[in-house]
C-alpha cells in the first residue's frame, strides 16, 4: 500500500508584510471627534486611521499598527489640546464674572419731548448710549472696581421746548464724591471725572 502524502493545512499569509498578531484598529472615529474638536490634529489622525485601514485591507499588519497608534495619539493629542484650552477660557471667564463690579446709575428727565446722550469711558474703552426722552429714565452700567478710578461719565440731556431737563449721576456709598446732578431749561449737562478717587 502506497502512502499518499496528505496535503498542509497550516494556513498561507496572503502577504509577505502580516506577521502574526490581532489586527489593529483603525481609530477612525476617534480621529473625526478629534477634527472636530481640533482640526490642526485631528486631520492628520485622520489620514492615519484612513492608511491604517487600508493596511488592513491588504493585511499589511506591521504598517496599520504604526498607522493606528500615529492615529490614536495624534487624536488623543487633539483632545487633550481643547480640553486645555476650553479650561483656560473657562477659568478667564469665571475670574472676570466674580471681579468685584460698581454699578452706576444715570438718572435722566425730561418735562417735554426729549434726547439723551450718555457717553463714558472707562479703562482707555469708550461706551455711549443714547436715545429718545419722555419723563424719566434711569440707565445703569458696571464698572469693574480695578478700573474705578479711570472712568469718565458726561450725560447730556436736551428738550425741544422751553421746559426743563435734568439729569443726575449717582454713584454708590463708595464714591468718594457722591452725586452728580444738574437741572436747567432746554439742556442739562452733568460730567464726572474719576469718581471714585
């Protein structure tokens, strides 16, 4: 009786290139989050995942691990950059919610018809808000406290007949020299400089 060789069942690699192991991730959806979080990285993890993925497909093992692991840490990169960022700015934000802040108050009259013209400037920035006038008006604004003794407030207020007009700038208890205030016939003018020394 003859033997009759049996043939190998050991498994080929389709490829020079696979070396054995699990096969890789490609990452691809965490390199989108990380584009959209921060392009600047997240494309190129992008282009990884993508090289990684078609490694796979041609079962090239060696070159899709290098592509994964390029894709992981150019996303994770990517995130850690945003999540820094996004705490600074939080940080920024809470520390100028909670300055210390004056608010000071414009009281405005006008017996007839009339215009107003509040223009301040604080901190080198200037502001101004102005508008129509019947009867009385008040407007308030915030001056943040380390800024205090730079502000410059000058209300005009003016009527379109022989009546009379007012205005007042009224600061709080902290303000070293108080109210502000004059009333005159067809226009009254009020300016403040540095009220709070």
């Amino acid at each position: 009786m003859t033997n009759i060789p049996t043939p190998n069942t050991q498994p080929r690699p389709d490829s020079a290139h696979n070396t054995s192991g699990d096969i890789p991730k490609d990452w691809l959806w965490f390199a989108i989050i990380a584009a959209i979080a921060c392009w600047p990285l997240g494309i190129p993890a992008i282009m990884q995942s993508i090289r990684a993925r078609n490694a796979i497909r041609r079962d090239d093992l060696t070159l899709a691990r290098k592509a994964s692991r390029t894709a992981v840490i150019m996303s994770a990169l990517g995130l850690s950059v945003t999540l820094v960022l996004l705490c600074i700015g939080a940080g920024v934000w809470a520390a100028q919610a909670s300055a210390p802040q004056h608010t000071v108050s414009v009281s405005l009259a006008a017996e007839s018809n009339g215009d107003y013209l509040i223009e301040w400037s604080v901190g080198g920035r200037e502001f101004t808000s102005e508008g129509d006038l019947q009867g009385d008006k008040i407007v308030e604004f915030n001056v943040p406290a380390d800024l205090a003794a730079e502000i410059t407030i000058s209300v005009e207020v003016s009527t379109d007949s022989n009546t009379r007009a007012s205005c007042a700038i009224d600061a709080p208890s902290a303000f070293a020299n108080g109210t502000f205030t004059q009333e005159a016939e067809y226009f009254a003018v009020c300016t403040a400089n540095n009220i709070y020394d």
